[in-house]
C-alpha cells in the first residue's frame, strides 16, 4: 500500500537489546534516501524525520542519520504552528550501551551496526518509481465535482418555480397556503394579463450520468484496476475473466519485478547475520483471481487421459496443493482395496463351506440309495 501511493515503500531493519533482529514498515514521508551519483544508483544513506512527544508533553521532531556502518541521532524542537525551531537542534542520547572500558551501560546519540550497507530496503511500485495515483488523481477530482455538482443542483433548485401576475394576496407565505388547502389563487386584474404561470428548469440528468460513467471507465483503466461492478462479471468464461484482469496482472508483473530485488536484498542481509552468504535465491509468486470454477473442473475432466493426473490436480479449482491431494487419493484407494480384499474372502469362504456341505449332503445320499 505504501509503495502504491507513494512510489517507494521502505523497510528499516534493526537488533533489539544488540542481538534480536526486527523489522518494521516505516512512513515514506519520513524518509529521505541519499543515493550515489554512478550508474549503480546505490543507497549511501538514509536521514529518517519522525515526531517524538517526550514525558511532558512537549513535541519534537527525532533526525536519524543512517550510512553503511553507524546512525547518528539528533533532536529539534517543534512550535506551535508545526514550524521547526532550528536553534533547538542539538544531539539525542537515545540509544543505550555499554562502555567496555567501567562496564556500566551509558547512552549516547550514536550506535553502530554490522549489516554491511544501509539497514532500510526500498520497495518501488514501478520502474521509475511513480505512484498509482499520479494517473487517476485529475480524473478522480472530475468525478467529485460532477458528483457534488449534481447533488447541489437538486438541493437547490426547485422542481417548479410560481411566476405571479397581478396576484391579489398580501404575502407569498399567504399564496403557498391558498394554493395548498383551496388549491386557488386571487388574482386583481385578470383582463391585464394577470395570472399564474409555471417555470420548470430541467436538470442536465443524461449528461452528467454519462460524464460519471465515463470518469469510472477511464479511472480503472489509467488505474490498472478491475472494475468491481457485478455487471462485468455475470457468468463470465475464463477468457473473459482473464481479458478483466490483464491491467492488474500487468501491473502487478512490473511490481512484482521490483519487489523481488527487496526481498532478495532482505534474505541476504538476514543470512548475512546468520554467518552465511546464498549464493541463488529463488522467489515463487504465485498470483489470483476470480476464475470460473465450473469452467475449470470441465476441463479437467475432458483432460483425463490426455495428460498426466498430477497435472489435472495442479490445475482443479478445488484442489490447493496437488502433491497432497494425490497422496490421500493412494490412501483412499488402498483402503477400498483393502475393504474389498476382505469382503471377497468373506464371501469365497463362505461359498466354499457350502459347497462341502452340499458334497457331504450328496454322500449321504448316495449311501442311502445303495442300501
């Protein structure tokens, strides 16, 4: 979300107590960057400006001044109009350690670190490290005033307006009340042309309703968002839904190309503290959307045979990870194996016995017949 509106995103990385690593999310507009002037465009430095309210309530503004091996922190206090009071600028003693020389912790306005570069990892939303809303915003500001301008119009203005000629009442007051409980008027003089007549003004409706539309369109369009208007979906096919999706899925790619160079820069710099150095990270992004789930399963069923069943289960719209699901379908199929083995037996058994009792029935038989 930060990346979004603002362009760049940061994360700052820090050890707690001097050997708990953390991370946190911070504010982009409490972040200057200094970068190199070469082609590399590496991150020498970091200043962080960020409020601070100490114990008696008195506001001040915190300056941390981060390179490659130490931070430095300073101080200035703040008025009451939001100005800085410059000449209050002096060192903060906000970082805590211990003096190898009395052994007593002491605290100073600098601390150093063992990250090897800069401890605040940039996140950008594009390749030139612009905001989603650079695009939207003059058409977002369209769609406010027409919208607003629409519902002044019909706060403001009346349905029918009263034009009176020669009325014969005392007060307007007096002529809403006539017209309500008498539904007449008086009127002096009707032969000089006095009397009542009706102005309507007729709110541009179509217009305005198409400029909305139109704003809505171009919003999403120049957003690279998905309209989510029931209308655009219905009983969709996949083709469809794919062709819906195609500016968010273009401009989640361009993030998504960003944001593996951060993370590839955050797991280095944990390892980094573990004693190690990964040769090859290797990111797996796996991306959604609304799909058409029947759509899906019919597929997969007409694949059956064509390729492999590891492939169909990868590909279900019910199925969230293939290689499990086909290991509790061996489960499932070994126990009716195993269930049918058993009622086979049963009934051979039971077949067999009834055969020997039939065959000791005919001995007896014969016996008889020879006597």
């Amino acid at each position: 979300m930060s990346a979004s509106n603002s362009g760049v995103g940061w994360l700052h990385i820090w050890k707690d107590d001097g050997s708990v690593l953390k991370y946190g999310i911070v504010d982009s507009t409490q972040v200057i960057p200094v970068w190199s002037d070469d082609l590399n465009n590496e991150l020498e430095a970091v200043l962080r400006i960020y409020p601070y309210t100490d114990e008696k309530g008195d506001r001040f503004k915190v300056c941390q001044y981060w390179n490659k091996e130490e931070c430095y922190a300073y101080i200035y206090e703040m008025s009451d109009t939001d100005e800085a009071l410059y000449e209050t600028f002096k060192e903060f003693n906000m970082f805590a350690v211990v003096n190898n020389v009395s052994g007593f912790e002491e605290r100073q306005n600098f601390v150093g670190h063992d990250f090897g570069e800069v401890p605040f990892i940039p996140f950008f939303n594009n390749s030139t490290s612009s905001s989603d809303l650079d695009n939207i915003k003059p058409l977002i500001d369209t769609y406010d005033k027409v919208f607003s301008g629409f519902v002044d119009d019909l706060e403001d203005i009346q349905e029918i307006i009263f034009v009176l000629s020669g009325y014969g009442g005392e007060s307007k007051e007096q002529f809403l009340q006539e017209l309500k409980k008498y539904k007449t008027i008086s009127i002096d003089n009707p032969e000089n042309g006095s009397g009542l007549t009706t102005l309507n003004i007729e709110i541009p409706v179509e217009a305005r309703k198409e400029m909305l539309t139109l704003c809505r369109k171009a919003i999403f369009e120049q957003g690279q968002g998905v309209d989510p208007d029931p209308q655009n979906f219905g009983n969709s096919s996949g083709v469809a839904l794919k062709f819906l999706y195609s500016l968010l899925d273009l401009k989640a790619g361009l993030m998504e190309t960003e944001f593996k160079l951060g993370f590839g820069r955050l797991i280095r710099m944990i390892c980094r503290q573990w004693g190690s150095e990964p040769e090859q990270i290797i990111q797996t992004w796996t991306r959604t959307a609304v799909t058409n789930d029947s759509e899906l399963a019919d597929i997969c069923t007409k694949s059956s045979g064509v390729i492999s069943k590891l492939s169909i289960l990868k590909n279900h719209p019910f199925v969230e990870n293939a290689e499990s699901e086909s290991e509790q379908i061996k489960e499932e199929k070994q126990e009716e194996m195993e269930e049918f083995g058993e009622g086979l037996f049963d009934k051979n058994f039971n077949t067999g016995a009834l055969e020997a009792v039939k065959s000791d029935e005919e001995r007896e038989t014969e016996k008889k017949d020879k006597r």
